[in-house]
C-alpha cells in the first residue's frame, strides 16, 4: 500500500525539518514485512534453537535494540539501515515479550502463560492507549509528517507494542484456531489486500488503514516466518530457523542497500517546523533544521 499523501513543499526563507521517517511506499511495505518476518525467525533461532529461553534472549534483543532507538532518536535524518534496524529491533522484542507473555517461561504451546488469545487482548488493548495518548499530546498521526521528538517517540512505541501484538495475534491464528501457518499466512494477506481496495477505492481515513496494514504486517511476518521454518509435517516449507533466518537477512541487506541508494539519488523534501495539533503552538523538531535551499544538498548526519 503506497501513500498518497504528498510531502510538505518548502516556503521559501522558511526553515524546515529533516525527516526522520520514510515515506510510505510499496517499499516501504517489503522492508518492513522482511524486517519483522526476521525478527521472529531470529528470534526463534536464538531462543528455541540455541535454548537460550524467552529471557535471555528477550534481554540480548533488548540491548540491540535500546542501542539501535537512542541512535534513531538522536540522528538528524533518516538513515535507512538505523532505521530498519530499529524496526527489525522491535521485531525481535516483541517476539520475546509475546512468547514469554503467552507461554510463560518454557518451550511449550503455552503451559505456563496466559495463552495467545489472552494476550492479544491484552496488548490490544495497550495499543488502544497508546493511540490515545498519542492523540491528547497533539501530535499529528500523519506518519510521513512526523517533525516532532515527541511524536517520533510516539511512533516507535506503537510499533513496538503492535509487533508485539502481530506475533500474539499470528500465533492465536495458526494455532488456537487450527487454521496452520500457511492458511494462517493466506487469511492476514487476504485481509491486507482488503486494506488496500478500501485505501485506494474509499474514503476510509488513510491513517487508520495504514495502522491497520502496519499491525497485519507483523502476524503476516509471524505466520510467514513460521510457514519458512517450520517442518513440513505442521504446515511449513523445513527451512529451519537458521536458514530462515539467513534468507530472510540477506533479502533485507538488498532492498536496505537499493532505498539507501535510492535516498541519496533522491532526497527527501524537509518538513515545516512542528506545531500541536489543537494549539498551533511550535514543538520540538525530531531533525536537524535546515532552509529549503540547503535541504536538497547534504545534510547533517
């Protein structure tokens, strides 16, 4: 699903706003399918493969992932790499942090947790107040118009908590409801495709649908990591999850180094300086700040 939702043309002497974030393009969508796929092959390579248990991987994932966010937050532009490895990140934890939510501390279905339809509920609901909050502290849910340090923060965390949800929600799909991985893997596409007919064919708010499309992609990476790795006897092509995971790593290698290549042939327009919402009062911009003459150049990294 490809926004159409054109960047901010610069005003002339007016000061502008590196981004930080990409614009939303079919691009966009492979990156971050690869990205979160990864992120639950890897994870079940670390965790289950290596038995090194939901924890201690939770807490490896969990360091890669504080380092690769403070970098992100503290860049002044989008840098492709950093900014998939940030996804890729979240990816990884909320892989983690779902098994350990709804199996509990072994290797089992889910013996000790709460279950996979308990946790969807639950981190549902938690993505509901994230949204919330994101509403009432003014920001713009406009995801290719993000200027501001509070609304990139913003972002990150509803990412986070909707990859979280996405393995949840595509474990519940395969298992509980004994569809298997691949059925599992072609409902989520099926319902993708649905959110790209009412994107483009309604006036259903854009936003809502691209949340919408962004949470999908993480059980549709779930089920699609699942569909790799498993054996065949449950559903799965036996890759294995080291091979999985080696597939899936060099596939995001490529398509990082084409929209890296891509970016430097064609920079991304700045944004106008951010303002609240409600109040049109300024707020703290998320990058470097630069005048639209300069902006087409070189940029602070």
């Amino acid at each position: 699903m490809a926004s159409n939702i054109h960047a901010h043309a610069p005003l002339d002497g007016m000061t502008m706003v590196l981004r930080k974030l990409p614009q939303v393009t079919v691009l966009f969508w492979m990156l971050k399918t690869v990205a979160v796929t990864l992120g639950e092959s890897a994870g079940d390579l670390i965790g289950i493969s290596f038995k090194l248990g939901y924890i201690t991987t939770a807490f490896l994932f969990l360091a890669f992932f504080l380092v690769v966010i403070v970098a992100q937050v503290r860049a002044k532009r989008f840098h492709p790499p950093l900014y998939w490895s940030v996804v890729l990140g979240t990816s990884m934890v909320g892989t983690e942090v779902s098994d350990f939510l709804n199996r509990g501390f072994g290797h089992g279905s889910a013996p000790d947790g709460i279950g996979y339809t308990s946790g969807a509920v639950i981190l549902t609901a938690l993505l509901a107040l994230v949204f919330l909050v994101w509403w009432c502290t003014g920001q713009t849910y406009n995801v290719e118009n993000i200027s501001s340090r509070t609304g990139e923060i913003l972002y990150w965390i509803a990412i986070l908590v909707s990859n979280t949800l996405g393995t949840s929600s595509g474990d519940w799909l395969s298992d509980d409801t004994g569809l298997g991985f691949r059925n599992a893997f072609l409902v989520i596409a099926g319902i993708m495709v649905l959110i790209v007919g009412l994107y483009y064919l309604t006036s259903i708010n854009q936003m809502t649908l691209f949340w919408l499309a962004f949470i999908l992609t993480r059980p549709l990476g779930a089920a699609g990591g699942d569909a790799l790795t498993k054996p065949t006897a449950q559903g799965g092509l036996g890759w294995g999850t080291a091979g999985g995971t080696a597939a899936l790593s060099a596939l995001l290698l490529v398509l990082i180094a084409y929209q890296t290549w891509h970016i430097r042939r064609h920079p991304l327009a700045p944004l106008p300086i951010p303002v609240d919402r409600r109040t049109g009062q300024p707020q703290r911009p998320n990058g470097a700040l630069v005048q639209p003459a300069a902006a087409s150049g070189s940029s602070p990294g």
